[in-house]
C-alpha cells in the first residue's frame, strides 16, 4: 500500500512504524500528539511548513525498503 497524503499521521506511523524516523527527519514531531491520529498528512505538514510532497516522497520510498 503506497501512503497518500489523505492518510492520518497516526495511521501511517502504526501501519509503518519505521516511517517516524522520516517525519522526524522532516522537523514533523509531533507524531504522538492528539492531532496526529485524525489530521491528515498534507494538514499537518501544512500547519508546520513542511513540503509535502517532499515528506510524502520520502515517506514512500521508506517504506519500498521494506
């Protein structure tokens, strides 16, 4: 399954817990807040200033590694 940006942080992380070293990479930590199990992705790295096609990119190949 190839994550989008619809997918909630909290999601992504419990399906591929190897992914919270990339959205820490990213500057995005707060990966156990409240916010993380229902915002999505493209929310969350919007709210931080993140590029989220950047994260979403580094996220996926994270998990081809696999």
């Amino acid at each position: 399954m190839k994550i989008t940006k619809s997918m909630s942080i909290m999601e992504i992380v419990s399906k591929y817990p190897d992914t919270a070293e990339v959205f820490m990479k990213h500057g995005l930590h707060c990966i156990g807040c409240a916010a993380a199990s229902f915002e999505s992705l493209e929310d969350g790295a919007k709210a931080h200033g993140i590029d989220v096609e950047k994260l979403l990119k580094d996220l996926n190949k994270a998990i081809e590694k696999k």
